[in-house]
C-alpha cells in the first residue's frame, strides 16, 4: 500500500507537470512513470480473455492512479495526456460512474482525445459508457435508479451537442427513460424513451413505450375520479 506521503507526492507533482504543461502533451517524471504503469498494466490485461476478470483487474489497478488524477484535474491546462483519458474508461468499465464523469467533464471542456487504440471519441465513449453501466445496473434486482438519474443527466449535459452516431445517443436516452421510470418519474421517462426510438429504431423500447403510456393514462384517469 502507498504511504500517504508518497500519495501526497504523486497528487502535488502530477498538479504541478499539469500546469506546467499548459495545453501541450503531456510530459513529466510522474507522467512517465504513469504511462510505464499504464503499458505494464494493459500488456497484463491483453492476456486476460475473460471481460468479467478485465473488469475485476482494473478494479484491482485504478486505485493507484487516483493521485494522478486528482492532480490532473486540480491544475491541468488542457494538456492530452493518454493517462488520464485511460483511466476515465477503465473507471466508466468498473462502474465509478461519478470518478469517471468527473475526468469526462475535464477532457470535453479541453478537446482531450482518447488513445489511439480506442476507435470512439471522448463524447461518444462518454455517452454509451454511461448507458452501457446504467442499464447493466438498472437490470439487476437492487437498482438504485434515483441515484443513476442525476449521473446520467450529467453525461447528457456533457455531450450534448456533440457528433456521435445516433444508436450511441438513442442508448443513453433508452438508460435516461429507464432510469426516471424506476425513480417514479413516467412522464419525463417517456419524453426519453420517445426520444431514443426517433433516434433508433431498432433500440428496443417500443412495447415500453406503449406499457408506460398505458400506465401513465390509468393513473391519470384515477386521480381525475
């Protein structure tokens, strides 16, 4: 386990090579020694075929990128930094929805690309990340849907505007509807579902749609009676 002071260190080195990179590449001694991390981190994950034992190793390595990161976004100019931007996915991948957000909103308001090998751009990693998570999440039988509604609302904010394909912006309003249907919100839930389906049409949500109108016109003909 890193020593607090070591912590201390990481998170005040990585702020100040942030700043000092301004919005050039990222450069430094703790920028490298991440990105040396980084490479022997995905050489072991690039062995591992199982998708559930992936998430589960970079559950295992995230934590030792937190100082970094906090750094990063204490003081950082906008500098690319394929560190960051990695760990923003692997934390989407874990399901820390809000840590990743938190490094979403930072590299969107930058134009931070995501590393190469990753085929999407940032806004559309961010939106279907956070669909993806959220429906996986809502899928299971202790969903806490209240608390994925401000999370996704977030990631709609953050990308609102940008270019991505229509399927990745239909999912996250399939998550968004799904998720207000579950915290008891029907009307802004269909506004979300409707949305989805005239972006796609093959999203999946049209027997919802018709069962939450249905719904929603039950209970308002019981409360007018």
């Amino acid at each position: 386990m890193t020593s607090p002071a070591r912590r201390h260190f990481q998170r005040v080195t990585a702020a100040r090579e942030a700043a000092g990179a301004g919005s050039e590449p990222m450069t430094g001694d703790t920028y490298q020694l991440m990105q040396a991390s980084l490479m022997e981190d995905r050489r072991r994950l690039k062995d591992i075929q199982s998708i559930e034992r992936k998430i589960e190793v970079k559950r295992e390595l995230l934590p030792k990128y937190d100082d970094y990161v906090s750094g990063v976004l204490e003081s950082g100019q906008g500098a690319q930094d394929d560190v960051l931007m990695t760990c923003m996915v692997w934390a989407f991948d874990v399901g820390a929805l809000p840590a990743g957000l938190d490094v979403a909103e930072y590299a969107l308001a930058h134009d931070l690309t995501p590393p190469d090998h990753y085929e999407r751009g940032t806004a559309a990693i961010v939106a279907e990340e956070v669909a993806t998570e959220a429906l996986r999440q809502l899928g299971g039988e202790d969903a806490d849907a209240e608390s994925l509604v401000p999370l996704l609302e977030r990631a709609r904010d953050l990308t609102e505007g940008a270019d991505m394909h229509d399927q990745i912006r239909a999912k996250l309003h399939k998550a968004s509807g799904y998720a207000l249907w579950g915290a008891g919100r029907g009307e802004d839930a269909l506004e979300h579902l409707q949305r989805a389906l005239a972006l796609d049409e093959k999203v999946g949500v049209k027997k919802d749609i018709e069962k939450l109108t249905r719904d929603l016109k039950n209970a308002g003909g019981q409360s007018e009676g």
